[in-house]
C-alpha cells in the first residue's frame, strides 16, 4: 500500500510514521510538509497572530512539539521530515499551501493509494477535493463526531475525560464529518496534552491496518453525545486549563 502523507510536521507526526511503518504491507510514497503557521503564512506575523490567538504558553506547546529545537526535555527525540524523506528514500515537498497546484501535482506524481492526513492545522480546499475525492483520509485524536476541531484532546481534558479516541475517517470537504473507518480508545497513564496527544497519534499504524489491511481491530463504537465543534484554544482558555491543575 502506497501512502503519500502530509503533516504540519511534528513529534506527533513521527510517532504516526513509526506506526505506520510498523506494517511491512505499507511503503511512504511521498511527503508533504505544511510550513504555515497560521492560514497560509509563515511569517513573523503567523507567529504574532497565534500568540494573539492562543496565548503564549500554547504557542510554546506548539513550538515544542512542531520545532526540534526548541524541544523541552520531557518531548522524546523526533527525526524531521527531511531526515524521514531521506532515510525512506521517498520525495518530499514543503509548502505553506497543501492544496496550491504544484502540491497536487507532487501528489498526483508520488502515485499513492490512499493520502494521509496527520497533525495538519490547514483545511484542505475545493481544487484539493477534485483532484483526490474518495482517496484522502485524516488522523484525528478524538472521538468523532463529538469532538470535532484542531485539538480534541484540549477540550476533551477540560470536560474531564478519562479515556481517549483517535479516529480514521474520510477526509471530505467538510470539517471533520467523514465517515469514521477506525477508532481506538486509549486511558493513558499521564494525562498531559503533549502525553495523551503523542499516545493516540502512535495508533495510526493500528488504524490503518484495521481498515485498510483487514485486520478489522479498531471498528468504530456509536456515541449518542451532541456533535460539536471545537476551534482553537484561546488564551483564557489555556489559563483555565493551567488553573485546575492539567499540563501541557
């Protein structure tokens, strides 16, 4: 099976490719890395706009867990995109938009069975969909629909959650409605959002298998509660989240 996977780049998302790689039966056809840091721009004022937006200690989360070097002692060692593209010997392409032309074409040329989505903050558009409808899946830390948004385990530790689900589902134009393929719930020791994010992402592999391997081992469980959507956290959110007592 031949997977083109495209990710903001990330701790999280090195953890999804051990997993994936995990399975003799899947090869990396290709790498998309996503620069942005805020929409489509990765300038000095991206960076000002999310400590607007998030606040500070959130964005030294992201730092964290997106930047090797600006990694704390507690973030394990990741290998970047470039080391992966490079040790996989598969082509890689960085870019601030994933669904400009010249993506689609890289896309189209590393010839994938499926594309994969994986700790991506950029909504794919309409011009993406036409060119890859019916072929794009995403890897999304949290129980579906419930807890849909860029980061589930946030607002999921905030409502007191105990246990965790990461999903594979459908990729559509629509934010995070495709239909959920895979899922695997998960009680993690440490409750922090860098531990509980780093323990879902690292079911990927599992995921894939279930569903496209036919394994069959990770069948999505129904779930009465109330869709919603959650965005971004704010920064008085993020205090909030400090204040009782739960880390980053």
């Amino acid at each position: 099976m031949q997977i083109c996977l495209i990710s903001n780049a990330s701790v999280y998302t090195d953890a999804a490719l051990h997993s994936l790689l995990a399975h003799p039966e899947i090869n990396i056809a290709g790498l998309v890395k996503c620069t942005s840091i805020v929409g489509k721009r990765d300038d000095w004022r991206a960076y000002k706009d999310l400590i607007l937006r998030s606040g500070p200690l959130y964005a030294g989360y992201l730092g964290a867990i997106t930047k090797p070097a600006y990694r704390l002692p507690h973030v394990p060692k990741w290998k970047s995109m470039s080391v992966w593209a490079h040790s996989l010997q598969c082509p890689i392409l960085r870019t601030t938009d994933v669904s400009a032309p010249q993506t689609l074409d890289f896309i189209e040329n590393c010839q994938p069975d499926i594309i994969l989505t994986v700790h991506l903050g950029q909504i794919l558009n309409a011009a993406f969909y036409e060119r890859f409808a019916g072929k794009t899946y995403n890897i999304h830390p949290g129980k579906l629909p419930i807890y849909k948004g860029p980061d589930p385990v946030f607002h999921a530790i905030m409502e007191n959650e105990q246990a965790f689900t990461v999903s594979l589902h459908e990729s559509i134009q629509k934010i995070d409605a495709g239909k959920v393929l895979a899922e695997k719930t998960v009680v993690p020791t440490r409750r922090t959002l860098f531990r509980t994010n780093l323990e879902l992402f690292s079911k990927a592999g599992q995921l894939i298998g279930s569903h496209f391997l036919g394994k069959n081992d990770c069948m999505p469980v129904p779930d009465d509660r109330a869709p919603r959507y959650r965005s971004w956290p704010t920064n008085g959110e993020v205090l909030r989240f400090l204040a009782r007592g739960h880390r980053l």
